[in-house]
C-alpha cells in the first residue's frame, strides 16, 4: 500500500492533470460534448501508453546509453523540482512549452490533440517518465511492478475524470482557485524532487566511502 500511495502521489503531482485543465478547456472550446469526452478518454489512454512504455522500455535505455540509475534519479530529481517551481511561480504552461497562439496555430493542421499537446508534453513530460524509470529500476519484484502499474492506471483515470469534468472544474476554481492549488501542488513536486536528488547523492557518497 505504501509503494502504491507513493508512486500514486507521485506521478499524479508531477503530471498535474489540475494545470492542464484551463489548456484543454480553451483548445476543445469548439468541441461538442461527444467529441470532449472521446478527447479526453484518447488523453488519458495515451498517457498510459506513453508512462508503460517508459516503465518497461527506459531501463534498456540507460543500460545502452550506458547511465546510471543514480544519474537519472539526479538527472529526474533536476527536472522534477524545475517543474516545481514553474508551479510555484505560475509559469507551469510557458515551462512546458505551452504558448498558446503556437499552439492554436499547431493544431489547426491536425485533427487530433489528444497525443500532442496534451499527452506529451503537458501530462506524460520527462519528469514523470524519468520517475517510472527510476521506480522500474529500484524495484524488481514483479509484484512491485505490478502496484507501479496499479498506480499508473489510477493517475490515468483520474486524468480521465478531470479532463472530462474540466468544464465544471474550471468554472467552480476559476483561475484563482486553480493557481493557488498548483502552487501547493509544486511545493510537493519540489519535495518529491530534491528527495530524489539527495538519496541519489547519498548512494553516490555511500559506494564512495566503501572505495
């Protein structure tokens, strides 16, 4: 239970479905109803694709590339607490890339949002794909990996929910409320980062030390 609320608490943090709202709102304003939900249902199914990919793909990364887990969990923890702050300074959408004139401009020439610019990079960015990596690598049991993907699949339904229930959300938090939420929501990205850069550097000072 405790890897479960804890890859969870994670991944639904670095994520935040909450900050994607006012971008998926303002993109589907011309959807239908019908057209919202098969968005948002697309949304939520490729961010799964997307994070199970990279739980079981990113190991065989770092062992060709030849990184560490240590250095991706810095590398991550690097990434996580710049998420975190862009939170805490209001500046999330502009971190992501998100301009929304470009973006206008972008999906003008497609017929779907629903992989770019909502799955990747706004839900599914490198912060909480180098998370799913780092969790794959540091627990093995397949019993493990099964409460990560059991973790994974609740993130993606609540993303699922949110993004489907955006048009009440946004209306009852207003730009205020939704703001406010994300800078709390930052504080913890910023925690969940800085303790994976610090354990890292401990492991690191620790295989030093037996040297």
């Amino acid at each position: 239970m405790e890897l479960y609320l804890y890859s969870f608490a994670a991944m639904v943090s670095i994520a935040n479905p909450l900050g994607t709202l006012p971008i998926y709102v303002g993109l589907t304003t011309d959807y239908s109803k019908s057209e919202r939900s098969k968005t948002a249902f697309l949304t939520s199914f490729n961010v799964l694709t997307i994070f199970i990919v990279s739980f079981y793909i990113g190991s065989y990364l770092l062992e060709f590339f030849g990184i560490s887990l240590n250095s991706l969990r810095i590398a991550g923890g690097l990434i996580i607490v710049s998420s975190g702050f862009a939170l805490l300074t209001g500046s999330f959408n502009k971190h992501k890339g998100m301009d929304r004139e470009r973006v206008k401009s972008d999906i003008a020439s497609r017929d779907s949002i629903s992989l770019t610019p909502l799955a990747i990079p706004m839900l599914a960015g490198p912060g909480s794909i180098s998370l799913l990596i780092g969790l794959h690598e540091e627990y093995s049991a397949w019993e493990d990996h099964l409460i990560i993907l059991l973790a994974t699949l609740t993130v993606c339904v609540v993303i699922w929910l949110m993004l489907k229930s955006s048009t009440f959300i946004v209306k009852y938090l207003g730009a205020s409320g939704i703001n406010a939420v994300s800078r709390i929501i930052g504080f913890i990205v910023i925690a969940i980062g800085i303790e994976y850069i610090s354990s890292s550097v401990t492991d690191i000072l620790i295989e030093i030390s037996k040297l």
